[in-house]
C-alpha cells in the first residue's frame, strides 16, 4: 500500500466513524513531511454549521496546530470529492495537493455530488443561480479600506 492509499484509508475510517455517530460520510486528512497533522469529519448536522465539511474542520486544525493559516507543504487526503468551497479553502491555505477517494459520480446516488455546483461556478456571475453583483460602495468618512489595511500592516499583505 502506498502512503497515498494509507492516508485515504485514514480518511475513509474517519469517514466511517462519523456515520456511526450520526453524522455524513466524510471524512479529511492533512499531511505534512509524511506525518498527520491533523484530521476532520463532517460536523454539519451536528454543529448547524453548512462549511463545517471534513476538509475545513482538518485545515482549521492544521492551521491552529501549526501556529498558521499558510498550510503550504501539506496534503489533504479526503474521502470524497471535494466541494468547491473546500477546494477554495485548501487553496487559500496554500495546500497544492489534494487527494480523494470517492468521486461525484460515485456520491450522485446518494445525493452526495457537488457536480452542479461546479457547473454553475464555471459559468459567469450572470449565469450562476445565485445573484452576485459588484456594487462599489465607500465610506466617505474613511480611509479607503484597503489601504487603511496595508497601512496599519507597516506595507506587508
């Protein structure tokens, strides 16, 4: 067995886990130089929480472990397709790797894909199902927020 099929194995077992507790059939990894760093499982019913997905729970533990929210080096290995929340997240922690062991074709039956959400984000914002527009907006008693933030950060973003 390689060490991916091992960590996705590991995230299976979560997986697994979770159902016997009540809750959804998911469950996440994150590695890094070879070792686990921290783990997730699905907490939405529980916690009445929509982002509270496997993969995120693992990077928020990652992050707090680490002392970091640049998770660059690590590798998540999770038990299902990713949903593009998590694939965002992942991306914004830095994470370059990600592993999955059951596809949206292998959810679909249980209601468990993400696929139309992928198709909807492919399209442009006038396209999508939900409504997003961008209406600039300023406080004319502040400073441009941005800035005011790059300011009080002594230049550094």
């Amino acid at each position: 067995m390689t060490d991916t099929q091992r960590f996705l194995c590991d995230a299976i077992e979560l997986a697994y886990d979770n159902v016997e507790k009540g809750g959804r059939p998911f469950g996440a990894v994150v590695v890094r130089e070879g070792e686990i760093v921290a783990t997730g499982v699905n907490e939405v019913i529980e916690s009445h929480d929509p982002t509270a997905h496997a993969e995120l729970m693992a990077i928020r533990a990652a992050s707090r472990k680490l002392g970091s929210p640049n998770l660059d080096g690590c590798v998540v290995y999770a038990s299902g397709h990713p949903c593009p929340m998590c694939m965002a997240a992942m991306r914004l922690a830095g994470v370059r790797e990600v592993y999955y062991a059951h596809s949206n074709e292998d959810g679909a039956p249980f209601g468990l894909s993400t696929a139309a959400i992928y198709a909807d984000l492919a399209k442009p914002f006038a396209e999508q199902s939900m409504r997003i527009r961008h209406v600039p907006t300023r406080l004319e008693a502040r400073p441009e927020l941005y800035a005011d933030w790059k300011r009080k950060q002594g230049g550094q973003a």
